[in-house]
C-alpha cells in the first residue's frame, strides 16, 4: 500500500473492527504503515488472521481476534487479550456493517399493482419486510458501534490522544432506494458520533466519523457488478448520479482516516461526518 502521506502512530494501539472486509483492512494496513500496533477484529478469524499476515509482511505489528460485535461477553475477553498484548486502545475505528436482504425491498416505488393479483407474491414490498431482518441489520450497525465503544473507551480515556472512528455512509444523508433498514441504520451511527463527541469531550476522546460513497465490496458486488464483470442497471444509476463517473477505491478513504486519527492534524475536529462520495451530494440531477 503506498500511503498519500504518514502520520506518527509509533506505540499506540488501535482496534479496527470488521476488519476483514475490503475497506476496513485498508484501514488497518494503513494504521500499521503508520506505527500503530493493529488489533484486526472480525467475526470471520481467517479473514482477520490473512489481513495480519499482510501486516507483518510490510513489517507491521498486528494480531488477529475472531469478535463478534453484538456480543458484550466477545468484545470484553478481546479487550482484555488486546490489553494484554498491545496496551491500552487509542484508537477505535467501529467499521463493522452491513445490510441483509430482509431488510430490502424489490423495487424502488410502490405500484397499485403490488399490492394486489399473483404479481405481489412475487416481490417484496414495504409491507412485507421482515421485522427480524431490519433489527439485524440495525443491531449490526447501530449496536455494533455503540457494544465495542462501551467497551473500548473505558481504557482509551486514559491513553494519549485517543479516537474513535465511526463508518457511516452516504445513505446517513440521503437513503437510497430499496435499502430501509441500512440507510436508516447508518443515519444512527452519524447521530451516535456526534453524540459521543459531546459525551466523551471532558475526558478528552474525539469521535468522528466517515461517509464512504459507492465503494465495491463484498458485500455490495453481486447488487453493483455482473457475473461478467459488466456493471448492473442499478450500478448505471449510481455512477450516473456520481458527478467523478466511478466508484471509489478503498485507498481513497485512507487520507481521511489519517487526517482525522492524527492530533496534530485534526486535534479540534470533533463531531463531524466527512463525505467521501465522488460529488454524489453535491449532484442534484440536473
């Protein structure tokens, strides 16, 4: 990874959960790059365990923990093994998320037609989104940001210039589409962080977080790319809708996380929810 500039991370630890997945593992490698000791939480442990031995082989310092972040019971035994190895967190980044196709709906408008006739079997409406399927993906989001601060930031109000990094999304601003459940989710997560920023602010940990735009992951590939690579019909919206014409790659997300986990650049931002969307805000169609 060639990193756009290097902050000084040497003997701080940071705590990066989901970090098996596509972004939140650049996330981790660039902490490392950066001095930082990189405790990679996942649920998934061989994904966790290949983005450490990535680390080490940059010559970083990082361990793999399997966690599951709705659990309170998983989060405090790795708190305690990351302790143990690395010293207290300063730096927290809550990347754990997702959305479940429980919480989707078929189409993007609902029809007269939807609700009546053979045709309505076959789609899933507003009506017909699953109760259990929105908590998931709520709890996940939501819960799986606020379980690992609770547990975390009792050792980082002790530690030097600590900070907690949330992962929003654009939906937090404006909800897509199809997606309920996970836009209104990640809308939590942007009101918990400036929430936190108040709340923790005399005991001095920052909380921010980032907005990422349309980034393909694994999670999003199947909905974003074909079988045969080409783009989707919803991926032709996007992009029409994203001013740059593309989706953004993981290394693109890596200077803000820098800028906003270095006190000396970003000592006095706090609350705040960065864009990183290619002008996807900013377009308004027309």
């Amino acid at each position: 990874m060639n990193l756009p500039f290097k902050i000084n991370l040497n003997n701080k630890t940071a705590v990066v959960t989901g970090a098996g997945g596509v972004l939140c593992s650049s996330f981790a490698e660039a902490l490392a790059l950066c001095g930082a000791k990189v405790a990679v939480l996942d649920l998934r442990p061989e994904a966790a365990q290949a983005v450490v031995e990535k680390i080490r082989k940059e010559g970083g310092t990082a361990n793999a923990y399997a966690c599951n972040v709705l659990d309170k019971d998983s989060l405090e035994k790795v708190r305690e093994q990351v302790y143990s190895d690395f010293g207290a967190c300063n730096i927290l980044i809550n990347g754990a998320g997702g959305n479940n196709p429980k919480g989707t709906t078929t189409k993007e408008y609902l029809y007269p037609e939807d609700l009546d006739g053979d045709a309505a079997k076959d789609i899933t409406t507003f009506f017909d989104l699953d109760p259990k399927g929105i908590e998931f993906v709520f709890n996940l989001n939501f819960l799986g940001t606020l379980l690992p601060t609770q547990v975390f930031a009792k050792d980082m109000a002790k530690a030097e210039d600590p900070v907690i990094l949330n992962v929003s999304s654009m939906n937090a601003f404006r909800p897509l589409t199809k997606i309920p459940a996970y836009s209104g989710a990640k809308a939590a997560v942007s009101n918990l962080t400036a929430w936190l920023a108040v709340h923790f602010a005399k005991i001095g940990i920052r909380c921010n977080a980032i907005a990422p735009g349309f980034f393909v992951t694994n999670q999003n590939e199947a909905l974003l790319m074909n079988p045969d690579g080409s783009l989707t019909p919803r991926s032709g919206k996007i992009l029409a809708a994203t001013p740059m014409g593309r989706f953004g790659k993981p290394e693109e997300l890596i200077g803000t996380v820098l800028w906003l986990c270095d006190a000396g650049a970003s000592g006095f931002v706090n609350g705040v929810v960065v864009p990183i969307d290619g002008g996807f805000a900013a377009y308004s169609g027309v």
